[in-house]
C-alpha cells in the first residue's frame, strides 16, 4: 500500500499530471525531486519515534496520513502544489509507512531475518505488477483527480485497519521469542549486536548500504518516471510498456525472495556487487540498443536490481547493528536512500533537455554502479564487541 507514493505509482500520474497542469517534465521533476527530499527529512525523528512508542501508533498514524495525501494530490492546480502533494505523498509513504512497515519484521525475526524481510517485501512487488494497470483504468475512467481519490479511499480502507490491529512491537514485550518461536540452532547462537546510531555511522558497512541504496533509488526511480519516455524511443507501445512494468515486478518478486533467502547464509554486504551489476546492465543496456528484445532484458534486469537490493536494504541494517537503536539508524539512512529518489530523475529530466536523449546519462549511471559494486570488496564487518562498545570505537574484523 506504499505504492501510491511509490515511483512505479507516480510514474503511471507523471504525463497527465503535466499535461493538464501545463507545466514541463523538467518542472515536475523537480517538484518530485524537491517533494521527495521535503517528505524523507522528517525519517530519523519517524524512526527514533518508533524505538520509543512502538511501531502500531506510528502506523496507524502515518497510514492515515498516506490516505490524506492522495486525497489532497486529487486538488493540485500549480507547480507548487504539486511539490507540497509529493511532499506529503513521498514523505508518508516511503518515509513513514515503508520504515515502520520493514522496522515490525526486523523486529519479530532475528535468524530467519533475510527470508521475512523478502517475503513480506513481495507486497512492493506484487503492488508494483497491479497497481500501473489498475491506476492506468482509474485514470481511464476518472481522470486522474479521480483516481487519486481512489486511492485514498483504498488506503484508508485496508492498510490502516491493518496498522491499527496487528502492528506490534518486539515480540519479547508479549512473552515471545523471535523468528516465530523457531529453535535457534548452533549457528543462530552468535550474540546479537547492538549499535547506536552515533556509532552505526562511524562503520564503511553502513555506509556501503547507503551508498548501494542511493544509486538504486537514484538511478531506479529516474528509470521507472520516465518508463514510458525510454520505452518510446525504443519503439515500445504503452500498453506493451504497461506489460513491461508487470514483468519488471514479477522480476523483482522472484530476485527479493532469493536475495532473502541468501541473506540468511551470507553477509549482505557480500550480495552488493550483484545488485550494483545488475543495475549497472539495466543502465547500460537502452543507452546501447533498442527494440523488444534489449527492452525486455532491460526490465529484466531492474527487477533483479530492485528485488535483490530490496532484501539487502530490508534486513542488512537489523543483521549488523541489532534492533535495540534500529528505528533510529534506519531513520538517518533512509534520508540517504531516499535523497537517491529525489536526485536521481534530475539528471534524467537535463539530459532530454540538452542532449535530446538518455545515453549520456544512462552511461554515468552505468559507471556509478561499477564503482559502488567494486567498493563493496573493501568494506569489513564491524565489530560489536563490548569493549568496543563502550569505548565507541567500531574496530574491523575480516
């Protein structure tokens, strides 16, 4: 139910939008980048507000929020309204109910982490695959002002109850263990860690994730707004890019399980360079060629870029810093990953406008992601030893 305030969301809005208000891609673009950047400062106060009052109120709050957003996106009549819409739309979807949402399955599972994470991460990938079609009926048989009151409507109907009625905190708060109450096991034995955000800063893991999660969300978002641009100038039909996005999700669905499931065996930070090549490819690939068959491998490898670093960024943090300060440092590196979401279409949007096409900045993006995949093999794990601990150093262990 993020999807609203999702890019695969926004993306189907983006041409009507501009159309009926008269105003540029470029001025959308920024007013998504800027709205974007508006809506992600609040996350670290979400997140510490989350390690304090517990993810239920948070929720429920924020999950009402979301639905008023859609229904305010549903009365924009300028530019400016426009940013203050996405705004509230961004913020209150990808940095309260995306956050809260991943903080609840952190919390209830410790070594089956990576495979619950994935899996409840295939609600974004399964939203992903209905939720461009659906909007696109909607819009069909709206307008689009219409369909956002849809939306809102959708929101307040399913995911706040469910927010209200089933959000808990850690399970060790009702006389429960984690992982659903599953046997530890001798490799499930190994002490949790447990990070400060001051001291999660100080490690090259963290900001590894970071870094993996801004390119991503930069360069995956710019992909997805501008779906229908790219697929145009590759000789692709709109309802035959519709069916790209449904396979792009089904993609993802499939890589963010798998991920998971090696999440659980392996270091995330073992798993970057794969998401960082697949991106890489999905970059590189229209900036070189066209037609059904290069748009196919196109999508299939944003999916398997989004799937596998969805899994990596949903439970990388919880595996090396633990879950007694995670809110906290999932607040600040949301900022990061989502200011990747704000940025990334910017460059897309200029590079139209100067060059007439995407292959300039398509081939930077390429080269982005190289280099983050390469930068991978010289993080170290952190240590979380108790002396270290204390004295706030965070020493490195192979």
């Amino acid at each position: 139910m993020t999807l609203p305030g999702q890019t695969a969301g926004v993306s189907v809005f983006f041409d009507p939008i501009t159309a009926d208000l008269g105003i540029s891609r470029t001025t959308a673009s920024i007013a998504y980048a800027v709205g974007t950047l508006a809506g992600i400062l609040p996350a670290p106060m979400i997140g510490r507000w989350i390690d304090r009052r517990g993810p239920r109120l948070t929720a429920t709050i924020i999950a009402a929020g979301l639905a008023m957003a859609c229904a305010l996106m549903a009365t924009i009549q300028s530019a400016l309204m426009l940013l203050i819409g996405f705004a509230l739309l961004r913020g209150a979807a990808i940095g309260g109910l995306s956050l809260v949402s991943q903080q609840v399955v952190n919390l209830w599972f410790v070594r089956r982490r990576g495979i619950a994470a994935a899996a409840a991460s295939l609600g974004l990938a399964a939203g992903s695959m209905i939720f461009p079609k659906f909007i696109d009926e909607l819009i069909s048989l709206y307008g689009w002002r219409g369909a956002y009151l849809a939306l809102a409507g959708l929101v307040a109907l399913t995911i706040l109850p469910v927010a209200a009625a089933l959000f808990r905190d850690r399970p060790e708060n009702f006389g429960l263990s984690t992982d659903a109450g599953l046997p530890t096991g001798a490799e499930g034995s190994r002490e949790e860690p447990s990070f400060t955000r001051r001291q999660a800063l100080r490690t090259g893991v963290f900001w590894l994730l970071c870094a993996a999660g801004f390119l991503t969300n930069a360069v995956g978002t710019a992909l997805l707004l501008n779906h229908f641009s790219i697929m145009q100038t590759a000789g692709i039909a709109h309802n035959d890019a519709l069916l790209l996005l449904s396979f792009l999700a089904g993609v993802q669905a499939a890589a963010t399980l798998g991920t998971g499931f090696l999440v659980d065996r392996y270091e995330p930070r073992h798993l970057v360079p794969f998401a960082m090549l697949m991106l890489a490819l999905a970059a590189a690939l229209p900036a070189f060629g066209n037609g059904v068959a290069i748009s196919v491998l196109y999508a299939l490898n944003v999916g398997a870029a989004y799937g596998s670093q969805q899994a990596i960024n949903a439970a990388g943090y919880a595996h090396y810093f633990g879950r007694d300060h995670l809110g906290a440092i999932r607040g600040a590196s949301f900022v990061f990953g989502i200011a990747g979401a704000a940025f990334g279409p910017l460059p897309f949007a200029a590079s139209v406008d100067w060059t007439g096409g995407y292959t300039a900045v398509l081939i930077g993006c390429c080269m982005l992601c190289i280099v983050c995949a390469a930068a991978a093999f010289a993080v170290k794990r952190p240590s979380a030893s108790a002396e270290s601990m204390m004295n706030g150093k965070m020493g490195v262990t192979p």
